[in-house]
C-alpha cells in the first residue's frame, strides 16, 4: 500500500504537472482544430469538412502542393545552412535574381517582348530550358560567394551572417537597376498541362499544374536523398559536417565537396523560384519571404535532415492552408501566424527540429 501511495504523490507532484501541462495544452488545441475542421467550422468560407469533403480535400492538395514549393526553395537552404553550417542569408536573392533570369529568358525564347505570354504558346521547352539556364547562372554566382568570401571563415557564423547579408542587398539593388525595376513578373507553364483534371478517388477536379509541382517536389527530394545517402559524394559530404578535421586527414578535398554542395544548394533556390514565379510572379521583397519561409522549414524539421526539411515544409503548407480556408473569414489574415505557432511549438518541446540531432 505504501508502495501505491508513493507511485501517486509522484504522478501528483506538483512540478511533474507543470512540465506536462504545455503537452496537454497542445494536446487538447490540436484535437479542438481536428474537431473544429471536421465537424464544426462556423463562419468559414467552405463549413465542416463532414458537409464539404470535396472542399477538404481541395485544401489538403493545396497544402501538399504549397509544401512542394517550399521544400523546393528550401531544400537548397537545408544542403547549405541545415548541413554544412554555413549561414547564407543571401539564399532568397538568389531565389530573387533566378527568378528574374528564368523570365527573361522564357521572354526570349518565345520572343514576349515583357509581355505577358499565355500557357497555349508556351512548349516544354520554353519552360525547362529558362529554369535550367537560372539554375545554372545562380549555381555559378553561389559557387563565386563560396570560394570569396565563405571558404575562410567556416564555423564562424555571425561573420557568414553579416558577409551574406551584403551580398543579399547587393543583388536585390542590382536586381532593380537591371531586371524590370524589380516590378512583379510571372513565367508561363507549357499549354498541354495548363488544365484541370478530374480525380475520381477524391470526386473533385484539380489543377494539374499543381499535381506537376508537387511531382517535381517530390522529385527533388527524392535525388537529394539518393545523392546524400547512396553516393559516394554523399557520404564524403556528411563525414565532412560531421568530423571536417578528421576527414580531411584521410584526404578528402572538404573544400571541394562543399563547393559542390553550395552549387547544388544555390541552384535550387534559381529552379525554386521558376517553378513559383510559373504559378504566380517574382518581385522585389519577396527575396525576404523566401529566406524566412525557407529558414522555417529547415528549423522545424531539424538542421542537418532532407527528412527534416520535408516534414517542415509539409507541416507549415498544410498548416497555412487549413487556417486560410478554416478560419472565420473575418480573421483569414491571421493564417500565418500559425505557422509561426507551430515554429514556437516545434521549438518548445524539441529544441533541435524534429529530425534533428542534439548539438
């Protein structure tokens, strides 16, 4: 009996109860939005997803596919920042000034004139050839940002911060002396997929531009994950995070691989940004959104994870559209701000991301 009262003094221990009320809390507020979107949801611009499933799932594919646009720009952000350690602040200029490049060469390849360029004139070619072209030129502009000014001071990161930081407004003010004035422009998806699809498993039609970038996230993710984890180049990458003095003592080119590394990551930011400016535009500010966006998803799934990076970016789409479209919408505009709890939350209960490791 003395046994059983001590086992519940300890379960009531008054600190004990404190540690775990914010779990309970986040608990029970997860479980009230679960009930609020499918049984409940008054004032909202579609009602409860019990009365409108097919505006449910509408909403979870937007989700999905706003989670592949974010993993995309962010995954070159997670190879640089969340696996080498190297603080590049400068990622959404590049994002920025690929996106502009990318226009400007669909714009000559389907002779536009800065003229806005319907999808039913635009061919694949016309597409992949300008996201090729700004992949490359933004690989090339990171790997000259690499080798100049962040190849010697590695583990140095508030230099690395205030170096990239120059860099970025360098670029964004070059952007608007030389590409528009910075002013919005969008690229053109090629015409044959510029339509909607009927999805019977769901009873809904949907964008199949948008099932198109979900693919393509999906894509990258998976070449990520096979070039870090299955190739040689891979493994000599993550000896290197991991223990650069001893790598290098066997004879590996760390300088080298990590080079590689800051082009692919670049690169990604130019492809990130063609694939969103296809759907919407690029303009001046948005290098700011990008760079926050991406720094979200690579803190809440954890540095140094692909992993990681795909459960941030999926976490944060899905959670910004559901509180878009579930929300009353007298306070629609507080969607982000969830995002921004969740990073709180993810923070709070697992300080390294969720795919993490412990410091």
């Amino acid at each position: 009996m003395s046994d059983y009262a001590a086992t519940v003094r300890a379960q009531l221990d008054p600190t004990r109860i404190l540690r775990l009320l914010p779990l309970g809390i986040t608990l029970a507020a997860s479980a009230f939005a679960l009930v609020w979107v499918l049984f409940w949801a008054p004032h909202t611009n579609f009602g409860p997803a019990i009365d409108h499933p097919d505006q449910f799932f509408i909403t979870l594919l937007n989700g999905i596919y706003f989670a592949a646009e974010l993993f995309i720009v962010a995954s070159g952000f997670a190879l640089i920042f969340g696996l080498m350690r190297v603080v590049n602040m400068a990622h959404g200029s590049f994002y920025l000034l690929g996106g502009f490049i990318a226009y400007d060469m669909q714009q000559h390849m389907a002779r536009g004139g800065d003229f806005f360029i319907p999808s039913s004139s635009i061919n694949a070619w016309e597409w992949i050839v300008p996201a090729l072209v700004a992949s490359i030129c933004i690989g090339a502009l990171g790997l000259v940002v690499q080798q100049v000014f962040l190849r010697w001071n590695l583990g140095q990161d508030l230099r690395q911060a205030l170096i990239t930081i120059a860099i970025s407004v360098i670029i964004a003010d070059q952007v608007i002396t030389h590409f528009h004035q910075g002013l919005a422009r969008g690229l053109s998806w090629p015409g044959f997929i510029d339509r909607f699809v009927n999805l019977h498993a769901f009873g809904i039609q949907y964008s199949l531009i948008k099932l198109v970038v979900t693919a393509l996230g999906v894509g990258v993710g998976v070449l990520l994950w096979l070039w870090i984890y299955r190739t040689r180049t891979g493994m000599i990458i993550r000896a290197g995070v991991d223990d650069r003095q001893m790598a290098s003592a066997l004879g590996v080119n760390i300088q080298k691989t990590f080079a590689i590394v800051f082009f692919v990551g670049s690169a990604l930011a130019a492809f990130g940004a063609t694939v969103v400016a296809s759907q919407g535009n690029v303009a001046t500010g948005q290098d700011g959104a990008w760079l926050l966006n991406a720094l979200v998803v690579v803190v809440v799934g954890g540095m140094g994870s692909i992993f990681g990076a795909v459960a941030g970016a999926l976490l944060y789409g899905l959670v910004f559209q559901f509180a878009a479209s579930y929300l009353p919408t007298s306070a629609t505009e507080y969607a982000v701000v969830f995002t921004f709890i969740l990073l709180a939350l993810v923070l709070g209960f697992r300080p390294q991301g969720l795919f993490g490791k412990p410091g």
